[in-house]
C-alpha cells in the first residue's frame, strides 16, 4: 500500500484476481448469480491517486497557509487595475 | 439500564504505541436497539483505530441521518464529528478533506442515506476518489423512520411489514467498481476477524475506501424471509479470501507522524 | 477596418489611438498590423476624399476617467475571494454565476502558485451539482479553510437545506449570488434583484442570512472580501448579492485597493493552548455575551475541543436535545447574534450631510447609479430628494432614521413583489403605505428615466388623492 504497510490476501478462488477490476466484477456477478453475498477485499488499486493528487494542492493542509502566503498584496492589485484600463 | 459509562478501567489494560488504552478510543454508550448490527460496527472501528496506533483527534468523522449515523457518538470521542444532512455526507467530507489533507476521513452511512437521497454525491466522490474510508452499515431498511425497504433491499426480500419489495436491489460493491473505485470491500457485522483487517486497510489507501457491511436491523429486518438478517447472512456468505493487514514498521507511515 | 477608418475621418477621431488599439489587438500576430493599417487608410483616404470631413458631429478626447478602471462584476468578486483568503471554491456551473470560479481560478493559478514546487495554494471543484457545491464549501469551513461557491436564483433554491443547516450549527460559509430573471429557470440571460427575500431567510424554520450588496466592481471586490471576515467572525453565512447586470457585463469603477497592513479577522477559534487553560467549554456558550460562542477546528487538540456539528438541536455543549429550555435558549441566543452583527458590518452610504427634503429615495446594487441620475432629473424640474443606499443586512438603526425624517420615501429596486420593501417593513416596522415602491422586473437594467417618470407619476398619484393615515 502507498504507505508502506501489507495486505496479505490468501485467495479462496483462483479465477479471481483483486487487482483486476474485470475479475472482481465477473466474481461479484458470479457470486449473486448462485444466490451469495460476497465478502472480503474484492478489489484494490494499489496506485490510486486521491483528489488532490489529480487537483495538484499544495502538501501542506490549506487551513494552515497564512495571510502571507494566501493574500498577494496592494502592488499585484494595482498591476491588475493597469490591465483594466 | 444506565447510560453512563463507568470511569474506572483495569490498571493492565493493554496500551497502543501512543500509550492509549481502548477506552481512548471509545464513545458514549449506543442508544441503538439491543442486537444491532451497528454495534459490531462501532467496536470494529476503536478495536481498529487501537491498533493502528492513530490519534483519536487527528481523525474526522462524517456522517449523514439515520440510525447508521449516529454511530459516531459511540467511538472517538476526542475526534471532531460532523452529521450532516440527509444523504449529503460526501460533499461535506470533500469540503473538509480539501482544507486539510492530514486528517483521516471516516465517513459512516447507511443504505437510505447512500444509495438514495445520496447516490448522487456517493457516486460523485467516488468517481473523484476522495481520501476517505467510507462505511455503509447496509441493513436494507430505514431504521430510523421505522423500517421501510431500502434502495439495498433485494427484490424478493421480506421485512417486517411482511410483504415483499418489488424493486432491484442496488449494489454499492459493483456500482463502485463501475465507477472506478480504487478499493471496494464487502463485511458483515457479525464476522469481526474480517471486518477489522478489512477497516485498517481502508484507513491506510489513498483514496476513496468502501467498505459495505451488511449490518442486521434486528427490530425492522431480521425475520425469515429477509436476505439482510443474521441467519441468511450467514448462511449465504462467500468470502473472497482470508485476509490479514501488517501495517508499516518505521515511524514515517502517516498515522505515526500525525501532529 | 475599412468602415473604421472612414468612421474615424468623419468623427475626428485621433489617428494614434486607433493604431494602437491595432497594435494591442495584433500582438500576437504582428504581420497583421501593416495590413489592418493599411485599410484604416485607405477609409480614412476615401471618406476625405468623398465626403465633407469631419462632420458637425465629432468625438472630442476628454480626461474624466482619471484612474478608474472597466471591470465585470464577477471578476472582481472573484479577485475579492482571493485577497479574501479564500482557499477552497466549490461550483456548479449557471449563468450568470460562472465567471465568478472562473475569475478566481485565473487569478489564483497566477498568484496562488507555490514557487518552490509549482502546487497549488488554492482547491477549486467543480460539483455535481448546487448541493454539493454549498455542502464542499461548508465542509471546508468546518475545517478551518475559508471556502465559498457562486450561484445564481436557481442554484440558491437548491441550496436552502445546507444554508439552515449553516446557520442553526454556526458554521462560516460565503455563498455569492449573481442574480439573474426568475422564478424558476425564468430569463437566464436578464438580470433582476428578485432572490432577496429567498436570501435574507433561506431555510425552513426561524432563519435569517447576512447579506451584503455591491454596487459596483470595487465593492464586489471589497465586500467579498469581507464576506469571509464576517462568515468566521459570525460564525454564520453571509450572502454576497449582485446581479446579472454588475456580474458579466463590464463597468466603470474606481480602482481596486487593498490596505497591506490589513490582517484577517478568523473569529473566535480557540487554539490547543487556549483549550487548556479553559476550565470546561462548551461550542454554544456565549462566554462574551454578544451571543457568538467559540469554536473549535478539527484536529487542534488531543483530549479537549472535540464535538458534534450538526443540524438537530442542541444544547450549549453541543449535546443532542429536543428539552424546550434548551432550544428556546439557543434561538434566543442567534437573535442576541443577529443584534451584535448588526451593530458591527458595514452602514449605508447616505448621500447627504443632513436630511433636508421631505422624499426621500432608497435603492441598492444595481440601481444605485440610475437612481442617482434620477435625482438629477427630478431636481432640475424642482423636486429635490435626500438619498440612502442598502449595503447590507442586517439593517442599520440610521435606515429607520433616514425612512422617519421623511413623509415619503421611494423604494427602488428590480422585482415584481418589493422584495426589499417588505424587508424593511418587516424588520423595521415601518408602516408599509409610508414606502412607495418603484419597481422594475423587465429583465433589463433600471434607467433614470424610468426612475424620474414613476416618481414623478407617484408623487402626482399622492397630491390628488387623500392621505390614509
């Protein structure tokens, strides 16, 4: 896993695979068809990217940047209001 | 029956890394109906939370309305909690999720509250896969408003009012592997030695966690003829594997160096 | 360019300013320039050449703009979530609401970038909708980041539930809506001041909403701005109302200013050390008395400071309870609230040292300039008027002064029911007969001439008819 720690998965079917989202459906289908539910871990992707990966956010939380950081100042401000003229 | 928990504990209780006792980990006492599913839930999560060493503050706790949102109350008292409103849970958890990436997210649901009003925003935070552990306490009915079928509720099953539900059952485990998921698991509340692994796992992915856990409402939908109830889970259970979770020896995993 | 440059012989219009408009226009594809030169010439040439130039008519350069600025509303607003502090935008895409994310995003991708590794300073999601949008921007609140969303009439509806949930739990929230034609999908396109009642109570059960009213693109920005000072200070959400007219289309303004000196007003939050040197805190005590508890982030404390934030009742532990003691504290409590904020944001802009006419006009946002030529009008045929401009609500005791030292006031605003009318009866007490309305609901923007004629008519309605006292 992305943090380092382990899953050890002993697998009681052989035709599934729990990183293959394709046989993790065909053994979820399967399982309803004969009238059982399912349990376990039935799939992972150990390469998963949240949304801030995908949004590209700063590492640090946002609720700890301080008004230097967040607030660009009366100069940036004044080279917008020359743009608007 | 008392609802104030006892303060004194046994001088040897066993102590995490961080030198916390179960009871750090623990809430106020469940005022659910004696037998609930969510019970087994709740104490899955402290006996988690215990042994993976994390700090009760630096976790979130999200939820919705219903019987299976309540639950936050009886774990984690020292997290922050945050019962929003009817189905809208994900929204909420990704706002707080986008102002602070450090926290851990535990958001608890039920069926009524994630496969109905909030499938939309189910789908939608999934489909963006947001860093939480989600956990539906699945039990085919709403509780709370005194037990009508749920969106989970498999055609043919039979609650308490004894007829029978009409409409298709929706499956959140396979609606999450259609729509990307990046880690999906089912449980049930009465087989611990899975669901534990199976929760300590979901903590640590990046990513969004669903864990369904079919979780027997034992005053609306535990009779025969209900496909949600103790025996037919039981009965019916198939499990894809055995499963155990060794988390990360050194002190950088993210749990241990929470500020 | 041709018909350019014929124009421009015709109305003597500087030759130089139209060459750099080419040269502006043309940057980046400079092989263009000769040529469009070339046919602002040769219309120039023709026009000379064929008619009598210039003609009696003739564009003269003047220097009255001195350093004001053309900006659209929305992208001031956006530009004010930025200096604002604002790090989470959470949207739904509806005209006329749109540019408002859209101005943010532009602005925060130039001066929200880390420089160090190029990441983001800022979150801005697109939602699945306007539930969500408010819900993502509640929940960063929540979580100690200033987050907002932008909506118009249509999005507001959808976003009641999470508003009273914001309002009833004290959770900071900036939520700006650019007004557009309703009810319902209504005229997308048009603009009108018709969501202020939704706005002002939005929610079921006993709620009510701070709101702010920009009139033009500097207050868009500055009161923006000032809407997540007041959100974290209130510990409750605040409105941002503009419209259609202020949002997309561009407007004259002053220049946008920011004091450097400025620092953010986060409100009571209580940081670890605090918690510990408090001997037992409760998330809905009013410890100072102006019915503002202190709150606690998530995260800040190992042992203290934690809690339950939701919709359902509560007592001033934040502990669950329907006990009538209880409630009946807690609401009277929001009201001791609604009393401290109103002391406390921003007055009305009163026109006048002193008020000297027995009419006087009320108007906000975007009547604000029509109204004032209007004032104009009627006293060059002799009826002269004292002026009040709404900024904000809740309102201010100098509304009720200003309406009490006239026998009549006007009322303008752009809704078919007096909105505001009804607001300022309602939460003043004013007599509704003593506030004349002067209403506009076509879709397009009220003009002074319109404003003039139905005051005029009103006041000549009033000369011939008894008074009802």
């Amino acid at each position: 896993m992305h943090d380092g720690s382990k899953i050890y998965l002993n697998k009681l079917n052989k035709d599934w695979d729990p990183f293959s989202r394709f046989s993790a459906v065909n053994r979820l289908y399967k399982a309803k068809a004969e009238g059982d539910i399912l349990t376990g871990l039935i799939y992972i992707d150990e390469k998963s990217r949240d949304l801030h990966d995908m949004i590209c956010t700063i590492k640090k939380p946002l609720n700890s940047l301080t008004e230097k950081e967040l607030c660009p100042g009366n100069a940036a401000l004044e080279s917008i209001n020359q743009d608007h003229r | 029956m008392t609802y104030i928990k006892p303060k004194f504990h046994h001088p040897e209780l066993p102590t995490n890394r961080l030198g916390y006792t179960k009871k750090e980990y623990e809430g106020v006492i469940s005022t659910l109906c004696a037998g609930c599913g969510h019970d087994s839930i709740s104490a899955a999560i402290v006996q988690s939370c215990f042994e993976m060493n994390i700090e009760p503050h630096k976790v979130a706790k999200m939820s919705g309305i219903g019987c299976s949102s309540k639950t936050p109350a009886y774990f984690l008292s020292n997290s922050h909690g945050f019962n929003s409103v009817h189905g809208r849970m994900p929204s909420v958890a990704t706002g707080a999720n986008l102002a602070n990436c450090d926290l851990l997210y535990l958001g608890v649901s039920g069926d009524g509250d994630s496969a109905s009003i909030g499938m939309g925003q189910l789908v939608h935070a999934i489909r963006r896969n947001l860093n939480i552990t989600y956990i539906v306490m699945n039990n085919g009915c709403y509780g709370l408003t005194k037990g009508q079928d749920s969106a989970t509720a498999d055609a043919g099953s039979i609650n308490k009012t004894g007829i029978a539900n009409e409409f298709n059952a929706i499956d959140l485990c396979g609606l999450a592997l259609e729509l990307g998921a990046t880690f999906v698991a089912r449980s049930f509340s009465g087989d611990k030695s899975q669901l534990i692994p199976l929760i300590k796992a979901a903590m640590s992915h990046k990513g969004f966690a669903l864990i369904d856990v079919v979780s027997p409402c034992v005053t609306f939908n535990n009779n025969t003829g209900s496909t949600k109830s103790y025996d037919y889970v039981r009965e019916h259970m198939e499990a894809v594997g055995t499963f155990d979770y060794a988390p990360y020896e050194k002190k950088s995993q993210l749990i241990m160096t929470a500020k | 360019m041709v018909y350019v440059g014929a124009l421009s012989a015709l109305l003597d219009i500087e030759h130089q300013v139209l060459k750099d408009i080419i040269a502006s226009e043309f940057a980046k594809k400079p092989k263009l320039i000769p040529l469009n030169e070339y046919a602002l010439q040769l219309g120039i040439d023709y026009a000379k050449k064929n008619y009598a130039c210039p003609l009696p008519i003739k564009v003269e350069r003047r220097d009255l703009i001195g350093d004001l600025i053309v900006m659209e509303g929305n992208a001031a607003t956006g530009l004010g979530a930025i200096y604002g502090g604002a790090t989470v935008a959470a949207w739904y895409p509806i005209t006329p609401s749109t540019s408002v994310v859209g101005g943010f995003e532009k602005y925060a991708n130039k001066l929200r970038i880390d420089k160090e590794t190029g990441a983001k300073k800022f979150a801005v999601v697109q939602a699945e909708d306007e539930l969500a949008a408010i819900g993502m921007a509640i929940g960063a609140n929540w979580n100690g980041a200033r987050g907002f969303t932008a909506t118009s009439g249509p999005g507001l509806s959808l976003m009641n539930e999470f508003l009273g949930l914001a309002y009833f739990a004290e959770i900071p929230v900036v939520l700006v809506d650019v007004q557009r034609g309703g009810p319902s999908t209504g005229m997308p396109t048009r603009t009108q001041q018709s969501d202020i009642l939704m706005a002002a109570y939005a929610s079921h059960g006993d709620t009510k909403h701070v709101l702010l009213f920009p009139c033009n693109p500097k207050e868009c920005f500055e009161h923006t701005a000032l809407a997540f000072d007041y959100a974290d200070r209130y510990q409750t959400p605040v409105i941002v109302m503009t419209d259609l007219d202020l949002g997309m289309n561009e407007h004259l303004s002053p220049p946008l200013v920011w004091n450097d000196e400025r620092q953010y007003d986060k409100g009571k939050v209580l940081s670890a050390a605090q918690l510990d040197t408090v001997a037992k805190w409760g998330r809905y005590l009013d410890v100072d008395g102006d019915g503002i508890p202190y709150r606690t982030i998530p995260g800040t404390h190992p042992s203290k400071g934690s809690f339950f934030t939701r919709g359902s009742s509560h007592d001033e532990f934040a502990r669950y309870t329907e006990d009538s003691n209880d409630y009946v504290k807690s609401m009277d409590r929001l009201n001791v609230k609604w009393e401290t904020i109103k002391n406390e944001i921003i007055e009305p802009e009163i026109y006048q040292q002193k008020n000297e006419h027995s009419i006087g006009i009320i108007f906000f946002g975007t009547t604000t300039y029509a109204a004032l030529e209007a004032m104009d009008l009627l006293k060059e045929e002799g009826i002269e008027t004292d002026a009040l401009r709404i900024t904000s609500f809740p309102f201010s005791a100098s509304i009720l002064e200003f309406i009490d030292a006239h026998e009549t006031v006007f009322v303008i605003e752009q809704n078919r029911d007096a909105q505001m009318k009804k607001i300022l009866t309602q939460e003043l007490e004013v007599h509704p007969k003593k506030l004349v309305s002067v209403l506009n609901y076509d879709g397009m923007p009220i003009t002074a001439n319109y404003i003039h004629k139905t005051i005029e008519e009103k006041l000549k309605a009033t000369i011939s008819k008894p008074q009802l006292v």
